[in-house]
C-alpha cells in the first residue's frame, strides 16, 4: 500500500512551472494551483489579462489531487432544504450551476484535448436506511418536477442490477453526473493556462500582501510581484495573509482508498452500473470505478483536520471496514492506495464566491468542489476581466464561525454528534 492519491501517481507531472524568482508586473495575481486557480488563470489568460498564479506546493496539491473523482450534480443538501435556507430563486441558480458546472469541465476537455477520462455516468444517491429512502423519495419529487428531470427515483429492486450490495434500500439518479482523472485534468489545466499565457509559480506560498496606489504587493519566499487584482483560490488550504478566509473555511478530512484493479467478474459483483455513488449518512461512503477497474472507496472515516501519512493509516482501516461492510464479496481485497485530503467546508455548507476588502474568492465547496470549482473559477476569471457577472453567490451573506480562528478545535465533538444522528435517524 502506498500512502499517496491515486490521482498524484497515476498521472504526468506539470513540467511547466516558472523557474526563477517570482517577479514582475501583473494584471493579476491567482493563489492557489487546484481547479478553481487554474480555471480563473485559463481564462483570464484567454481573456488578454497578464496572469501570475502562485501554488504553495505544486499543482493539485491539495483537494484537487486528493478527492474522490467524482463530479456530481445537485446540491450537498436536499433541494428542498436549500429552498428555505436560500430562497427559492437562488437555490435553483445554484442546482443549476452544478449541472453547468460539469457543461463547463466537458467543454474545456474537449476544447483543450485533456486525456483525463471524462465520462457522463450518472450518480447514485444511496438510502442506507428505510427511512432515509423515504426522504430521498420526498427529493426527488421536487427536484425532478422544478430543476432537473433528467433524474429517477430507483427502489432496491430496481437498484439490483447498478450494484452489488444490499446495503442499500433504494436510490435517486441523477444522469447528468460524470466522473473523471483528476490528476490528468489537473496536469492539463495547467497546460492550458500557460499556453495561453499564464505563468505559474510552484513552491510558492503567499507570505505578505500589501496595497499601495490601487496595486498590490504579493511577497513569496522566492521573490515578490504586483498586480491590479488578487483572485484567492486555496479554499481547505488557505495559509498565510488571508484571515478574513481563514476564519470562514473550516478544513476537515476526507479519506479514501484505491483498490487493485478489479477481475471482470469483481467488477460485475460489485458495481455493474459503474456510477459515482453517494450513501446517505451523515457519516457515510462514496465510491466508483477507476478508469483501470480500480474500486475507489472514500468517507470522512474521521473528524479530523489533518491528514498525513499516520492520520491517514488510521483512516484507511476505518474505510477498509466500511468497504467490507457494503462489499463483503471484496473482504480482504489488497489496497494499492490509501490517501487523505481536506475539504473546505463553510457554517452553512454552501459555497462563496465574490469580492472582498479587495479581493476575489471563490472556496467553501463543502464537498462539491471537483465539479463547481473550475465553473466557479471561470466565472469569476470573467468578473475580474470586465465581463457580465454570472455569479450565482452573488451577495450571499458569509459570516465568520463564532470562536473560531483557523484551527477547528471543535471537529471531534462535530463528529460524535453526526455518528449519534446516523444511530437514531
């Protein structure tokens, strides 16, 4: 087993970064090299604008490279429940957001000949309980009558032949979803922003920032630029100068493991449908099928902000039970990789995006950031260059957790109450 993503050692690494010190005069300054940064940095390039975008690591680094693969449309909510906390109006610019979103990645994939896998799949969303078919059931009518029909409401029987499991009592689909390589998307993202004249700097975390005369000065360890605008795109990652971020953005892990490649006859045991799936417990499991029939299997296994290798060991047994518990037929099957990663969750778990004291965002993905990043990221590489404002999150309010300062000191205890939510509900 090696402790690494999946999407980090299955594909080509980005061998265009700038060497050299960071230096020179921008129109604008992107930090953060995952989708979102990258999508901003494509298109703002596109655009005719003088992009630097600089990545604390390389880029992928962080939820981009370290997810479950999935993109997914609909929201982390019921839609019903984003109706009354959003109104009804915004709730469906935002469901709809997410079908564009996966729009948005299929036609870059196409328009930038990325080999990342790209497929329209459709999702499953698992009832893990009786009752909890009954709420998906209550969903789907809503959804599938005011925002998406292309959508069914399958019974456990009629769930038999998209997987084999009889942990689950029945399911939505939803058929526009996809699922692809991240890592290769990742790679050719980057490719693409510099070709059309990005410069990216990797290893380079923002350390100090400071406006002067409406220009900012963005210090790195290697070096210091200026720009007219700062677009932050580091969501679960945030670091350094950006408080305001850090105080809204609370990073908890999510986990996952990467099976050897599955037989044929594993395959049809296990997921005959080969869908992205999603299980409805506060706690609960997602998975699908690699592109080289692995079986990728991941869940917030723990409350936990951190992921490194022991975290993540720790984690891969948690996820290895639960595995064996919805597929016994796989009890003991090797895992060729265990990995782990944060995810960039907001109070509300709905996402932001606008501009504040100065500066463009766009983060707080909650778990919806592989499909809505790069979407998000291309809107508002838009704004920033002057075009109309397609921002669904428009004037969303976003105030700060209580208590918090950037180190979720609370995640155990958050944790504890979803496992008794998932005992009683």
């Amino acid at each position: 087993m090696e402790f690494k993503s999946y999407w980090h050692a299955t594909a080509p690494r980005f061998a265009g970064g700038a060497e050299g010190p960071v230096e020179g005069k921008f129109d604008v300054a992107v930090v953060g090299g995952g989708f979102t940064g990258l999508s901003a940095a494509r298109t703002l390039a596109r655009e005719g604008a003088k992009v630097a975008l600089l990545e604390a690591r390389h880029v992928g680094y962080g939820a981009s490279g370290r997810n479950g693969g999935h993109l997914n449309n609909g929201l982390a909510h019921g839609y019903a429940s984003a109706k009354q906390h959003l109104g009804e109006d915004r709730a469906k610019a935002l469901y709809r957001a997410l079908d564009d979103s996966i729009d948005t990645i299929e036609r870059i994939v196409a328009d930038e000949s990325i080999p990342c896998d790209f497929r329209r799949s459709g999702k499953l969303k698992l009832a893990s309980k009786p009752k909890h078919f009954e709420a998906i059931a209550k969903n789907f009518e809503v959804v599938n009558r005011e925002v998406d029909s292309e959508t069914a409401l399958l019974t456990a029987d009629e769930l038999r032949p998209e997987i084999g499991s009889h942990s689950f009592h029945g399911a939505m689909l939803s058929k526009k979803s996809a699922m692809m390589h991240m890592g290769r998307f990742v790679t050719g993202m980057a490719e693409a922003a510099t070709r059309h004249g990005a410069t990216i700097f990797e290893e380079a975390p923002v350390t100090a920032r400071t406006k002067s005369g409406g220009q900012w000065l963005i210090e790195t360890p290697r070096g210091q630029l200026s720009c007219r605008n700062v677009f932050v795109a580091t969501d679960a990652y945030t670091e350094g100068p950006f408080d305001h971020f850090k105080r809204r953005i609370v990073p908890v892990g999510s986990f996952i493991l990467a099976t050897r490649p599955l037989s044929a006859e594993e395959v049809a045991s296990t997921m005959p449908g080969n869908r992205t799936c999603v299980t409805s417990l506060n706690i609960g499991n997602y998975f699908r099928l690699s592109d080289d029939s692995r079986l990728i299997f991941g869940g917030r296994a723990r409350f936990s902000a951190t992921s490194d290798a022991a975290s993540d060991a720790i984690s891969g047994r948690i996820l290895q039970q639960s595995l064996t518990e919805i597929f016994p037929q796989l009890a003991g099957i090797e895992i060729d990789y265990c990995w782990g990663g944060l995810v960039g969750m907001t109070k509300d778990r709905f996402p932001r995006a606008g501009e504040v004291d100065g500066l463009y965002y766009a983060m707080g993905y909650s778990g919806h950031g592989a499909q809505l990043s790069t979407h998000l990221g291309a809107i508002m590489g838009e704004i920033i260059a002057g075009k109309p404002d397609r921002n669904p999150l428009k004037g969303l309010a976003w105030d700060a957790v209580p208590g918090y300062s950037g180190k979720p000191w609370f995640l155990p205890a958050v944790g504890l109450y979803y496992k008794l939510l998932d005992r009683i509900q």
